[in-house]
C-alpha cells in the first residue's frame, strides 16, 4: 500500500469533525485527484481509472486488464490537470497514457520513444502548469522530465536514494515523499536545489488527499471520505 505522508501543522487536523464516506468498496485504490467539478481515482486492484461526482457518483469508469489502448496492468497515478488532458502512469505496461477529459484515448509516453532510456517504469507523476510532466521512474530511480509534446527534456535524480510515494507541486516547486524513509525533498523543477524534512505520519490507512473548492477528499483504505476544508 502507498502511505501519504501529513506534515503537522501544514494541513492542520483533517480528523477534526468526521467526514463523509461518499464511495466504498475499492479494490487497491493508490491515487486521488481532485478537479472543480470531478474525482479521478486509480483502482489498480482492477486496473481501471474512475471519474465521479463530488458526491461519489460513479460517471465513467476507463481501463481493464491489457496491454492495448484503453487498457492498464497496475495503473500507480494520475493528473488529470484540472479536467484537460488526464496522464496516468500504466507501471506494469511499462508506459504512461494521456486522455482527454472524455476518456478518449490521446497518446502514450514509453521506453520506445525515450532516447537515452532503456527501460521504463513510471509510478508517481505530476504536471506543472506548463504541461510538463515529471515522472518518477524505478528503472533508473529518476525524474524525468518531458515537455508537452512528450520529449524528454532532462532526467535527475533524488538524493540519499529517495524512492517517492507522492511527487506534488508546491509553490512552483517539487516535493516528494518517502514515506519508508519518513522524509520529505523539495526539489526545484530542474533538480537543483534540494531540502530535506523529516515527517510524521497520522493515519496509516490514509493514502492520498485532495482539496478543491473548500473540500478535503481522503483516499483511505477501500473508501473516499469528504469534508469541509
């Protein structure tokens, strides 16, 4: 299971009045991403991607086992970049897909069209507001960094063997989470600059949050809760 690190004191007590379960059941869920109107989660117990309502109402549900378009094994994350195009990290194909926000298949980043790499496996990934798109791939414990088009514009690595369970963006920069190592490294978008954090943990089944519009959404264990922020 991924473990989401909270540092104390940036989100403050998500626990203080008892959320809403709006959705139940999942099966290896390992990512949440929240947009103004919708919910993106990976299910990688059943290799699909689900879109719901703020309300956990289920839309559309996207994948299945394979290998072809339309298709994950063991999909890890997901940015969907505010509802415009929706990168998905396909680990066991080896690739990350990209869809428009009806699901409809765009493109595919893979080992093939990397120079330079020749193996591939992403897990985390987010895209800056750019469009570019920085990948963690365990092959070679790097962050590869592709522009829009797909190309991949330089590679870096974290420090002190840092292997992420979460890479997001925070004030421009890149922060990534080890939650084995119990550590935080914000990094520039370059790799150049690097800090370093110890972290605490609160609720080990908690894997992943989301906030927009005023609204928390905890990915934990099987079920999405919902609160006020």
């Amino acid at each position: 299971m991924i473990w989401v690190a909270i540092l104390i004191g940036l989100f403050g007590d998500l626990h203080a009045q008892k959320p809403e379960i709006i959705y139940t059941g999942l099966e290896d869920a390992t990512s949440l991403y929240a947009t103004t109107n919708h919910l993106f989660v990976v299910e990688s117990g059943k290799n699909r991607i689900l879109k719901l309502d703020h309300d956990g109402m289920l839309i559309e549900t996207l994948g299945g086992f394979g290998s072809g378009d339309y298709q994950f094994n063991g999909p890890t994350d997901i940015d969907a970049t505010n509802g415009l195009k929706i990168y998905i990290s396909d680990t066991g194909n080896n690739r990350v897909q990209i869809y428009d926000r009806r699901f409809q298949f765009l493109s595919t980043i893979d080992g093939s069209m990397i120079s330079g790499i020749r193996r591939f496996q992403p897990t985390q990934l987010v895209v800056n507001e750019f469009g570019e798109l920085f990948v963690f791939d365990t092959y070679s414990n790097s962050i590869l960094r592709f522009d829009e088009n797909g190309s991949l514009i330089s590679s870096f690595k974290p420090v002190n063997g840092l292997i992420p369970d979460e890479i997001v963006l925070v004030n421009e920069q890149l922060e990534l989470t080890d939650a084995k190592k119990g550590v935080i490294q914000i990094m520039s978008q370059n790799g150049l600059s690097v800090e370093l954090f110890e972290i605490d943990f609160q609720g080990q089944e908690l894997i992943r949050t989301a906030t927009v519009k005023g609204l928390v959404f905890l990915l934990t264990g099987g079920t999405i809760e919902k609160e006020a922020k």
